[in-house]
C-alpha cells in the first residue's frame, strides 16, 4: 500500500495538513464580519495565506461573498485590472456569462473575452482597452463589489501581500484605493502581507493614505505544545511513532517556524517510510537535516557569496545566536564597525527576506540557513 506523506510545505494548506490557529481564526472572522477591516502581518512561512483562506472559506458558508486576491502576481495597473475583475467574477454563485456581462456594464474601459481549455471548460477574462481613461477604469473596478453588492450580500475581500501595492504607481493608485473603499458600506477588507516592516509603515504613518484604516493583528509561530500533539498525531496516521522529546528537538531544529516544521517532518516521513521502519529517533532528525544542507547547499553559498566582506560578519554573528547585536562586547567579538553600518546590514537582510525582526529580535527566515551559516562562515 503507499501512503501520502501526511506533511505538506510550499504551498496554502487546508484540511486535515491545517491545524492550531483557532484563536487567530475566530478574531479575523469576528472583526471582518463585524464589517471592520483587519491588517494581519507576520513574516514569510508563518501560515498567513493558509489561515485567511481557511477564514473565507468559513465565511462564504456563512453567505459571505469572498475575494481573494495575491498581489504578488500583480505588477501593473493593468494586471490590477485583469486579475482583480477576474477575481471579483469568479466570487459570484450566478453564472460567469452574466456575472462578466454585468461586469461589462459597470465598467466600460475592459473588454471580455471567452476562452476554452481542452476539457471545454470556459473560462473569462477582462482586459482594459488600451486607450480608455485608465484612472477611470481603476475607479470603476475597485468599486465593484460595492456596486454588485445591491443584492443585500456583504463581501469580505483579502489583498495579500499587500505591501507590493506600491509598485503600481506608489502613492498615487494607493490613494485612489483608499478613498475608494472608504465608501464602500458592504464589503470589509483583509490586508494582510510578509513585509512586516513596510505594512506597518503604510498602516501607522499619518502621511500614508492607509493610516488608520484598519485594525492591525499579528500572528505569532504556533504554540509548542500544539505543533508537538500534531506531530505526534500526523506520524501515528502512518503508524509511525515519535516520542513527546523527540517532536520537540524536532521543533527546536527548525525554530519552530511553521513551514520548516512540515518541511523537516516531510524529509522525515520519507526516510522512514523507505528504510521500513516505525519510530523517529533524534538520529533521523540529525540525518534530515543533513540533507536538506546538502540539497540546498548552492543556493545558500551564492546567497552568502553575494555578501558584502562586513555583512557575512554580521551574519556571522546571528548565526551565533548573539541577541545584543549593537553593543560594544559584539562588536569587539566579531570585529564589527558603527553601529549604524550593522544596523543597514540587518536592514539590506531584512530587505532580502534572509532576516527577519521579531519583536525587537533579529532571527533568520530560514533555520537551515542559519545553521549553514554557523557551519561555513
Ligand atoms: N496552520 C498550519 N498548519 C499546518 N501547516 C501550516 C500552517 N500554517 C502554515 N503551515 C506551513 O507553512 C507553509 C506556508 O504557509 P503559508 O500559509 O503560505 O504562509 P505565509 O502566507 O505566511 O507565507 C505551508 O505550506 C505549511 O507547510
Ligand atoms: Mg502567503
């Protein structure tokens, strides 16, 4: 019999592969429902964009419309314009025709057209006519969940990675959006992102258009206790066993990060799974480990490579666990220079997505690479 590997990484996860956030989960849906609008930041990895989805998925079935939309994959207005009327088209129950016909007459700067996939599904798109008053159409399709709304439904809509926002024309198509959805009664909206940093610039900022325009949450890593049940549940599927200990020198490998959890316990699962065997011992861990530094080995030296002779130094440092990063002892330890040079470092890591600050502590975004980077450097 084969099984599947019952750990997942690399993409949103839902299920029986989702478990813990039921605190986190109920206060996005009540704030959201309670028609407020949410800014929900954490850093990469953590399970922001499989925890909203779980939250839309349980609002649609309380007749909530839902829109989910990442904008990562957008990069201009136009691709604003496409992907978001796309999005918005295919939230509605009644059939897309209609929906994209009704589209069409809101909006009279895009154009709908119809294609095929090979199983004859069709499938719609929008697109602005070159030409049109852009800024109009923008107006237009951010304003259509409030004008599709008059049927008595309310909408809830999430931007994720909201933070790339900017790269549309910057303050401008920020503006826009904001005084937009000011006024849109029935609809509530989640932003939500990795880029910590840049989110709560455009949230706590009085000069920015966004300021105070939401509530602002956080998500922490998942509780230790909770990761450690799950672990020793999801491997008791397989008839695998892992003891209490164990789990938890699994999770302090990969410093509890919620998307390395899975990925070391993945690696895990298979080794065992191949030798035929039924318990994890702290030897698979070392071994997983060990191979997952070997796989990603490349990438981690071109990564370090790239460095500056001042930022390996600091990366050094980190690797070292050392918390007091700015102080004098550190610096005459790993031969620092100005507190500012160490700060714009830490700065250009955190730019890079290499680091990230947690509560006032700089930690690396992947735990491998830290260990790496003690080993090598
Ligand atoms: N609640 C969870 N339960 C199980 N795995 C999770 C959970 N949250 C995150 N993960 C793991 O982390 C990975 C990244 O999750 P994702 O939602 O994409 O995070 P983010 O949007 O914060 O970058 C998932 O593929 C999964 O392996
Ligand atoms: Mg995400």
């Amino acid at each position: 019999m084969t099984k599947t590997n019952p750990f997942k990484f690399g993409s949103i996860v839902s299920g029986d592969y989702f478990y813990n956030r039921e605190e986190d989960l109920l206060r996005i849906k009540q704030t959201l429902s309670g028609g407020n609008n949410i800014t929900l930041f954490a850093p990469r990895r953590y399970g922001k964009s499989s925890l909203v989805k779980k939250a839309l998925g349980e609002l649609e079935k309380e007749e909530y419309i839902t829109v989910y939309i990442d904008f990562m994959s957008v990069y201009s207005q136009e691709t604003f314009i496409t992907n978001y009327s796309r999005a918005i088209a295919h939230s509605q129950k009644s059939s897309l025709e209609n929906t994209v016909k009704k589209i069409a007459k809101y909006i009279s700067g895009i154009v709908p057209s119809v294609s095929f996939d090979s199983s004859g599904t069709p499938s719609f798109s929008l697109s602005w006519i070159e030409g049109r008053d852009k800024e109009q159409t923008l107006t237009d399709v951010i304003n259509l969940p409030q004008k599709l709304s008059s049927n008595g439904k309310k909408w809830i809509i999430a931007f994720d990675e909201f933070q790339e926002v900017t790269k549309l024309n910057g303050d401008n198509f920020e503006k826009l959006l904001r005084s937009c959805i000011q006024h849109h009664d029935d609809v509530s909206y989640l932003f939500f992102g990795s880029k910590t940093h840049l989110l709560q610039d455009m949230f706590n900022n009085k000069n920015r258009a966004f300021y105070n325009a939401a509530a602002v949450m956080g998500i922490d890593k998942i509780k230790e206790t909770e990761s450690i049940e799950y672990l020793i549940s999801r491997f008791k599927s397989s008839e695998i066993s892992i003891s209490h200990q164990t789990a938890k020198h699994l999770l302090l490998t990969v410093a509890n990060v919620p998307y390395y959890i899975q990925f070391i316990a993945y690696e895990i699962w298979q080794s065992i799974m191949l030798s035929h065997r039924d318990k994890v011992t702290l030897n698979d861990i070392d071994q997983a480990v060990e191979n997952i530094l070997q796989l990603k080995a490349d990438y981690y030296w071109e990564l370090t490579n790239k460095q500056t002779a001042y930022r390996k130094k600091v990366l050094y440092a980190l690797g070292q666990s050392v918390t007091e990063l700015f102080s004098k002892q550190t610096a005459d330890n790993y031969n620092l220079g100005a507190v500012s040079s160490t700060q714009k470092a830490l700065e250009a890591f955190i730019e890079d997505g290499i680091v990230e600050r947690i509560e006032g502590k700089y930690e690396f975004s992947d735990p491998f690479y830290s260990t790496f980077i003690n080993r090598n450097l």
